[in-house]
C-alpha cells in the first residue's frame, strides 16, 4: 500500500515536524515526509529536514503579499507530490486562496484544549483562568483561527507553581505523541470503508428522489420504487476491493475507463458490460468525479419526468 505524501509547513526549530518524520521512519507509518518548507530560510528545521533526506524550501515571506507568498509554498508542495499538508509551528495567516486549496487535507496543532484559547498567549491563559487542565488539539484547518473540526486532544495536567513555560513544556511532549498518531489516522481515513460509504451516500442521495436499501449483501442507492444507479461493496466475492459500482452509458465506455487507469476501474463480477466499478481505496480519490459518475449513472435509470426536475434545479 502506497503512502500518503505530506508537506510539512514550519518557521523556526520545527520540533513538531521532527516528531512526524521521525514517527514516518516506522515501516507501518501510512505517510512519509516529502517537503518541509519554511518561511524563514534560516529555521533550524530546515536543517534537521536536510540532515534526514528530506526536500526542502525556505523563503522569506517579508515584503510579500500573503496570497503571493502563499502561492509559492502552494507550488512547491504540488510539485513536491504532497497530497496533505501539516502545519508544525507555522507562524502565518493562511490566505483563504491557499486554504481552499487545501481544504480537507491540512493540519494543524495547536496547544490548548479547543475550542478554548484559540490564538497565542494559551498556557498563560489557561493558568489565569484556573483550569485543572490544559493540552494540546490538532484540528483540520479552515478559513477560521483555530476553528476548524478537531481530530484529537490531549489533556496535560497544570500543576501548582506552573509557569507558561513549564507548562509548555510538557505539551509539547504530548504535542509529539499525538501529532504523528492522529496524522496517521487521517491520512488513512480514505481507505477505511465506513467512511467511504458515508461519502458515496452522501452525494448518492443528494440526487433526486434517491433511495438506499440493501441488495445482494451490499448497500445500494436507487430511485425511490426504481431502478438502481450504484451499488458499494468491499470485499465482494471475496475480491479485497472497496468501490462503488455505477452504470455506463454502453460497453465502449466502460472499456475506455478501464484502459484509462486499469488500477482504478475494472468490470464487475455478474454486473454485465453497462457497470464499471471505481476503486475508492487507492488513498487518492477524486470525490468530485465520483460525484460526476453517481449522477450520470443516476441520468441511464431516471424517468423523463424526474429528468426534466433536474435540469430546471440545474438552472438556478
């Protein structure tokens, strides 16, 4: 199983990012490190990243505007192959051009207990407020500080005397240990099948009058007292496969797909030359084509009049 390339964004001594390369040296680590990248050429991460084989870029981001700057660093993790990024210590705003770009696969951490004391100043403030506990949280990022859906958490306790840095101490030692584990789990979410089907069925049954029952031990999506569109499977006949089954508008498509990415598409077992089956346990998903798939499938099956719905709903 291949892994999940990931780019590492930092701006000084990038401890962070050496907890996730070093966890990505373990031969199970699902991801590896393919480019840490700074915006201060001189962060000491950077040379810890080169000392290990890493890709590095650094650059300084003063007297940039941030889309620009932001868009450097976006070109050098495409070109770096990175699928998912990982802020380790990242101390810029992201512009919201970057964050979309990236939107569902980056990363961040943050030492405290989100939702409280999103920003700076955490351990201090917790300490002030009189909490038992303060900790540590990574989170998906979006276009909020500090706001986006968090993954995991750790709490640290806060001991009598404890300064911010005594505190901060401590959390960065479980900001390494949760960092790499919940970066591991992310990275892997997209082959595990429950959390395919949920995508499948959430834009199956965005469709028009769509339906989901079971059929022949898998679940499948239909029109509501008609014909089927797409079926998901895992293991069908025992084939070690998670896919989603739809239909093809004749044969020659279906062959043309599979020419296209024969690791990709492939014929069903007893479905006949009008399925395809789209594997969804590769790691890298294009879920706006399976988007695109579910809905031609879901046009060979519908009624005219259910046909006619859909194109004045596409009209606004």
């Amino acid at each position: 199983m291949s892994k999940a390339k990931v780019g590492v964004l930092i701006s000084g001594r990038g401890s962070n990012m050496a907890a996730l390369l070093y966890a990505a040296k373990a031969a199970d680590c699902p991801y590896e490190i393919v480019l840490v990248a700074a915006n201060d050429p001189d962060a000491p991460g950077l040379t810890l990243a080169a000392a290990e084989g890493i890709a590095t870029f650094g650059q300084s981001h003063k007297g940039m505007k941030r889309a620009a700057f932001d868009a450097i660093i976006d070109a050098q993790l495409r070109d770096a192959g990175a699928h998912y990024v990982a802020l380790a210590g990242y101390m810029r705003l992201l512009s919201p051009e970057f964050v979309s770009g990236w939107a569902d696969r980056m990363l961040n951490i943050h030492p405290s207990l989100l939702p409280k004391y999103k920003g700076l100043d955490t351990h201090q403030r917790a300490i002030d407020a009189g909490d038992s506990h303060a900790g540590c949280s990574v989170h998906i990022v979006t276009a909020e500080l500090d706001d986006g859906p968090v993954l995991g958490q750790t709490p640290v306790a806060i001991l009598p005397g404890d300064t911010p840095d005594s505190l901060a101490a401590r959390i960065l030692i479980a900001e390494h240990q949760l960092y790499s584990r919940t970066l591991a789990d992310f990275v892997t979410r997209e082959r595990q099948p429950d959390w395919l089907l949920n995508r499948v069925r959430e834009a199956a049954l965005a469709l028009p009058q769509a339906d989901e029952i079971v059929s022949h031990g898998m679940p499948c999506f239909g029109i509501v007292k008609g014909k089927k569109f797409a079926y998901f499977t895992r293991d069908h006949h025992g084939d070690g496969i998670i896919a989603v089954l739809v239909k093809t508008t004749a044969p020659d498509e279906q062959a043309m797909l599979m020419e296209s990415d024969p690791e990709r598409y492939y014929r069903p077992a007893y479905f006949g030359n009008d399925w395809v089956g789209i594997r969804l346990d590769l790691g890298d998903t294009d879920w706006d084509h399976i988007g695109t798939r579910l809905r031609s499938s879901w046009q060979q099956v519908a009624p005219r009049k259910l046909m006619g719905l859909m194109d004045v709903a596409d009209q606004f």
